[in-house]
C-alpha cells in the first residue's frame, strides 16, 4: 500500500511574523521557511504505518515552486521514499490543492492519504475535507490515534466534547492533530541520502485542474498592539479601576 502525504512551506513557527506596510501579505525576505507542524505529524505518521509493515511506499506531495523542494527533501530526509512537486508560481487555494492532489492520486493509486488538519499560515483547514469529496472516500480528521487493520482505519478523533473513535474504509483521507506523535529529528546522514532520492517535478497546467478560486484575500493587518498596564498601590485603587473599565 502505497500512503501519500501532504506538506507545505510556510513561515517557521518560531519566526514572528510581521506584514508588508502596504497590507499586501507577509514579509518574507530573509525569513526561515520550514515544513508546516502538522505536516510533520502526518509524515511521521505515515512511516511509523511503514515501518510497522502495513505500507510499502511513503511519497510525500508539495504544490508550489521551485522553492518547495527544500521542504520535500526535508520530507524524504525524514524517510519518505519518493517526492512529487505540482509546480506552479501561484498561490492555490484549499480547493486548488484539493484538486491538484485528486489528480496525483489518480496516477499513483495510494491506499492512504494523510495531511495536516491545517496550515498554520492561513489555518484554514479545507483541504483534507476537500479532498475526501472529490476523491468520494471516507475521511477521518483531527486524529490524535491511527490503528490500520487490513483494509480498516480506526481512528481517535479531537473533537468538541471529548474524544471519537470511528472506523473508516480504505483507501481515505485522515488528518491529523498534534498530539498524535512527535516528529523524528533529522539527522545529516539522512539529509545527504534525501539527495539521492526521486523527486518528479509536475507542472501544474499538465494535470488540466481549474484552480480559479472565489475567494480573494484583500488586506493583511497585525494584531492590535497590547495596552499598556498599570501598577495600583492598593486593592480599593484595583477594584476602582476594574469598575471604570466595566469589568466589576
């Protein structure tokens, strides 16, 4: 069984964020760039599934530019076998990538899909949902446990309440949480073997996808800034103050 995974390049979680003057996006020049988290997870899921003997390939998918191959290798440093870049110089929407993904998984045939709940640059998390659609396989999200059996995922899903186990068939789309494993560390063996690997680049027009979206971001702000406290010098100045400010 094949298991087609996910990833995306976005801002390093570490890094503050900080947005254009004119509003137009987010300054990136300079900027570390890395795997998004939660694609990590769903990559280390899958070569655990790999590693346990119940998949024969792990092939990790990026849609963008040249760029992105940074973070596929990172992908196959980590242990993924092969690596597919949809090359495009635009920026796609969930539903984009949704529809980029449906037609790789037409040539490659894998039994398991396994993406990050969401990007932690637009956290729109819509992609995994999208794909289930299109692709009409059932979906688990916001894993936190993952047990195949056969041709039956079961999985522990984060939801509202608590905690739900369903039982899906395969093949499937799961998304996953961050409290379903750690990510391994990798280390530069890995990365110099990464070098070896297949990566098949794919030019975005040759999949023949409609990639318009109706969705169009306008105006990129930071938060506002955080107010200044103030120090009070007894516990009658700190109630008079909550009161003025509504609080009491």
């Amino acid at each position: 069984m094949k298991i087609l995974v996910g990833i995306k390049r976005v801002v390093d979680f570490n890094v503050r964020v900080r947005v254009l003057p004119d509003g137009s996006g987010v300054d990136t020049e300079g900027v570390k760039m890395s795997v998004n988290p939660f694609d990590e997870i769903a990559l280390e899921e899958a070569l655990r599934i790999k590693e346990a003997g119940k998949a024969t390939e792990v092939i990790v998918i990026s849609c963008g530019g040249d760029e992105s191959q940074q973070q596929l290798r990172t992908g196959l440093a980590m242990g993924a076998d092969r690596a597919i870049q949809v090359k495009t110089g635009s920026s796609l929407s969930p539903l984009g990538v949704a529809r980029a993904f449906r037609q790789v998984i037409e040539r490659e045939q894998p039994g398991l899909v396994i993406l990050g709940k969401q990007a932690i640059d637009d956290d729109n998390n819509q992609t995994a949902q999208m794909l289930a659609a299109l692709w009409d396989r059932p979906q688990a999200t916001f894993a936190s446990k993952v047990v195949l059996e056969g041709n039956t995922a079961t999985v522990t899903r984060e939801v509202d309440a608590g905690l739900e186990t369903i039982a899906i068939d395969l093949p499937a789309v799961i998304s996953v949480d961050l409290r379903l494993n750690e990510p391994r560390f990798v280390k530069l063996p890995d990365i110099m073997k990464a070098k070896k690997k297949p990566l098949d680049v794919i030019p975005l027009e040759e999949l023949g996808v409609n990639t318009a979206s109706n969705l169009k971001v306008t105006k990129f702000a930071p938060p506002p800034q955080r107010q200044k406290g103030i120090k009070v010098e007894s516990a009658a100045q700190l109630v008079q103050e909550l009161k003025q400010r509504g609080l009491l």
